[in-house]
C-alpha cells in the first residue's frame, strides 16, 4: 500500500527531473546542501538569461550575509519588535516604499516578464498596498491576549492565548510576482514583530534591484536583504531561523525543508502543482470561458494557481471549446505576439521547455502566434484532448497553455482530480450544488467556484497548499497568525491548594479522583445534560475543600 501512495508522486519526481535539466552545468556544480537532484535559484527555478538593460544588485558575501543575519538578532533581542507602535510604524514604511517604486515597479515588471502595467499594477501595487491596510486596520486587536475558556477542575484560574513574534524570518520570494510574494508575507511578518531576511528572485533581475532597496525605509535591523543565486541561497539556509517562508517549486521546497530540519525550523512552503478546472453540465459557458483563460494567461501563466488544465464533461466539450477558441481570437486575434495584453516568459529555457510540452503533447492544438524563443514568447494556445501520459499533462505548465480534456462524467473528473497530488487550487464551473458534491469528494489548498484565482484575493481566508502543493498558509489574519508563536498562559490563584494533589499519594484519595472522573459521583444523567464539567468542578473543589480543612 505504501508503494501504491509512493506511485502517485511519479508526475513530481518527473517535473523535478525535468526542472533540473534546465540548470546550467555551472549552476549544478554548487548543489544546496549537497542534495544530488536539484539546485536552487530560490524559486520555480529556471535559469536563463536575465532581462536587458538592467542593472544586477551586486552579490554578497558569506561574511556579509552573517553580519546581516547577526544584526536581525541583535535587533530582534532589543524586544522592541514586540511593541504595537514599532510594528504599525514598520508597516507604514512598507506602504510608503511602494508607494515610492509605484512607477518603478511597472517598469521593472515590463523588464522582466514583459508584463502589461495593469496586471502588474493590480498584482505587485494593488495587492501589497491592500494586504498592507488590512493589517494595519486589525493589528490591535489580533495582538490583544485571546482570553478562553478554563476548566472547572483548574478553577480559580483565568486562561490565555498571547501571540508572540518567532523571532528572525528568512523570507525566498519567487520571480513569477517577485514584488508582491516578496511583500505580502514581509508585511505579515512585520506585523507579527519578527525581523525579516529577503532573498528575492535573481531571475527577475529588475525587481529584485528594487527588493534591494528595502532596508532603508525600516528602523535599522529591521529587514535586511541577501542578493544573489545558487552559493547566497545555500548560506542563507545553513543559517539558524526562527521560521522559512520559501515559495517556488516542491523540488526546491524538498531542499528548504530538509535544510531548516537541521535546526527544528518551522517552514512555510508555497509550492504549487497541476491546479485543475471542472466544467459541468449547467455552467454559464460564455461568462466560464472567459474566466478560465482570464486566469490562465495572467502573467502568461506563470501563476501558481493558474488553471493548468481543464476537464470538461462529454456533453458540452464541443461547446466549450469553441467558445475558448472564440474568446481567444476575440482578445488576441491570430498572433498574440502583437498584443500589449499578453506578458512573457521569463527565460529562454522556460520558453524552450513549454514548446516542448506543445510538441509533444498530441491532440488537437490551436495556437494564436509563433513561437519566438529569442523574445520569450510563447503563443496562447489550446489542445483538445492530448494524451494523458504526456509531459504536458503530468508536469505543471506554468505558461500559457490549456489542456482540454474530455470526461464521461462528473465521477470520472473527480477520480482523475484525486488521481494526482492534490492542487494549490480547484476550479468548478457549474451549479453551486454539484460544485459542493465535488469539493466534499477532493482535497486542494483552496477551491472559486464559477471562476478563477479570484479566492487568493480575499484576505479572510488562507492561502496556502496541502502536501505537495504546500506547507502552512498566510494571508491576512492567517499569515499574521502564522508568522507569531501562540503562547498558552494560565494564571491560576494561590487561595485554595488542596493537599490531595501533592505526595503522598493514598489508596482513599485514588478513589476520590476516581469517582471525581469516572464516577458515579457525578451521574450519568448529568454528564449527558451536558452538565458533566459544571458538576465535576464543584464535587472537586468541595471534596478538596473538605479533605485540606478536615
């Protein structure tokens, strides 16, 4: 049975193979902590040229990197981190750097991925300055002590739950939203009083100058930032931290999480994976075509929760396939290349490797453009039906194309669904009772129904994976919550301290915490009125009482 389970992580095995061929042969000389399958960039890693006309950070050293991670201890053991104001005043200057870099954060985005101002403005800008308000508008009381309830047997006694900052953050943030996963999680962060170390994305070189900027709008030792790929990422995890947020590939995750076992750290692991879309009999096929590639062609793909694929049942698998095909001759006409609202792939070798899956993937493919590898462009495109054991439909594409596939029934989707790791994201297109009936028989980190990617938005609910797709979440209260220590405080009184506790212990007093417990001191009748605790606490301290004064 054990191998039965093992046998379903053959797609991952296959994709970090894959992933690990892309590497230059330089880069696979420094394996991360000796780990013979995979090599770092810090994220979903491909390497690859870097975007033209931009200045790179300059590297640091190993020493550098040791004196900054030094100075966040140092910072994080003055205990001013722990204050409201201190936080508060951090997030503001958070806010204010972006702000600041609005305009050259657009820039550098274009740069990049060639990525349209809107998504970008939307994603990188809209997005961190909303998660910025939103804690700035609920820290007070998320850092007030969450008062519970005590049982009658510990009375008189008060209880509560103090969330405390961890301490010192190593935060790796990916190239595909090098900007926005980079400051959502520093700000939660931040607001849970933890210093923070960023290591952005090398292969978003623009961006990441801009990351390298940070610390000077923070109190000092606040943040630091680490530039650099392959050896700065490797120091970096050698180092001791109080928690690891790392988002990229579950290849690279492996690698984080075995490194931060070495000191018992706790990880956050964003990864990812083959998020599917089930299209069903009564959805809104017009407004659900839209959405589906809405989602899918955002940053050309390179979404984590992009729809990767689409399941759609046999009665309406024509339908919606020419309405796809429509909406993307409506949007991009017949060469996409041509559009101002379609970004780029981020290196070469990513550009190489999706054509690859389009090649091989069998099927009926309708492309919008040529292909280009020397600009990174990759055309939109569709295939109808492609063969099920293709790398195109067992790797993550994480580029602009769609798989269609077609399905006998709605069971047929959810045993394909729950064939594969589970997804970071799940897509139903349909009535909201049969969407219901799917998401009870599947696991995913997150489920929109009726649309795409639109779920990740709300900042009261939690965005994160579940195994392969991902470790821990954040988000709002949920990454200020992961990101604090939840610290368990019982204040109890000193004027009653029965002496049957304490040694030496008694045949006669066995049977009173006996009857006390299980009874029949406490009757049946009364534990099942759903009196039990009420009646166990009094009977205790009366019995106490008696015994300590007798």
């Amino acid at each position: 049975k054990h191998s039965e389970l093992l046998a379903r992580d053959t797609a991952s095995a296959t994709r970090a193979r894959c992933l690990s061929a892309l590497f230059p042969s330089s880069m696979s000389k420094q394996p991360l902590l000796s780990d013979p399958g995979c090599v770092l960039p810090s994220e979903r890693g491909f390497a690859g040229q870097h975007a033209g006309n931009v200045e790179v950070a300059r590297r640091a050293s190993d020493e550098e990197i040791v004196s900054k991670h030094a100075a966040l201890m140092a910072t994080f053991r003055t205990g001013r981190t722990k204050d409201y104001a201190w936080r508060m005043a951090q997030l503001a200057a958070l806010k204010r750097m972006v702000l600041d870099k609005c305009d050259d954060m657009l820039e550098a985005l274009r740069k990049d991925l060639g990525r349209p101002k809107l998504e970008t403005f939307l994603a990188e800008v809209g997005g961190s300055v909303s998660e910025i308000e939103f804690l700035e508008q609920n820290l007070k009381k998320w850092m007030k002590p969450e008062r519970v309830s005590t049982p009658a047997t510990s009375h008189p006694a008060h209880s509560e739950i103090v969330r405390e900052p961890k301490g010192v953050m190593l935060i790796i943030s990916p190239w595909n939203f090098p900007l926005t996963l980079c400051i959502k999680p520093l700000a939660a962060a931040l607001a849970a009083g933890n210093c923070v170390m960023v290591k952005p994305s090398e292969l978003a070189p623009a961006a990441e100058s801009i990351i390298a900027e940070l610390p000077k709008y923070f109190d000092p030792g606040a943040v630091e930032v680490v530039v650099g790929a392959v050896p700065e990422s490797t120091a970096l995890l050698k180092l001791r931290w109080d928690h690891i947020l790392y988002t990229g590939n579950g290849c690279v995750g492996r690698i984080v999480a075995r490194a931060a076992a070495e000191y018992l750290t706790p990880v956050t692991l964003e990864l990812g994976g083959k998020s599917p879309t089930l299209v069903l009999p009564g959805a809104n096929i017009q407004v659900a075509a839209k959405r589906i590639l809405a989602g899918k062609f955002f940053n050309s793909g390179q979404i984590c929760v992009a729809p990767d694929y689409a399941l759609v049942h046999k009665d309406i698998e024509a339908e919606v396939a020419a309405e796809l095909t429509r909406v993307m001759r409506d949007w991009f006409n017949e060469d996409a290349s041509k559009s101002n609202s379609l970004g780029r792939i981020v290196t070469q070798g990513h550009a190489k490797r999706i054509q690859g899956l389009l090649e091989t993937a069998g099927g009926e493919v309708t492309k919008f453009g040529v292909a280009d590898i020397s600009s990174k462009f990759i055309p939109p495109a569709l295939v109808r039906s492609p063969a099920r054991d293709s790398a195109l439909m067992t790797e993550e594409i994480f580029g602009p194309v769609l798989p269609i596939m077609k399905m006998e029934s709605v069971d047929e989707m959810v045993d394909y669904v729950n064939a594969g790791e589970k997804p970071l994201a799940l897509y139903i297109f349909g009535p909201p009772a049969a969407a219901k009936d799917i998401i009870a028989r599947t696991s995913s980190g997150g489920v929109c129904v009726n649309d795409t990617v639109y779920h990740i938005a709300n900042p009261n609910m939690p965005f994160g994976g579940i195994g392969a797709s991902g470790v821990g979440r954040y988000g709002g209260k949920f990454g200020f919550d992961e990101f604090s220590h939840h610290r368990s405080v019982m204040y109890r009184s000193t004027w009653l301290d029965p002496a049957m506790r304490y040694p030496p212990y008694t045949e006669d007093t066995f049977n009173t915490f006996r009857r006390l417990i299980l009874g029949p001191l406490v009757p049946p009748a009364v534990k099942r009125a759903g009196l039990g605790l009420m009646a166990l606490g009094v009977c205790s301290a009366a019995c106490m009482a008696l015994r300590h004064f007798a």
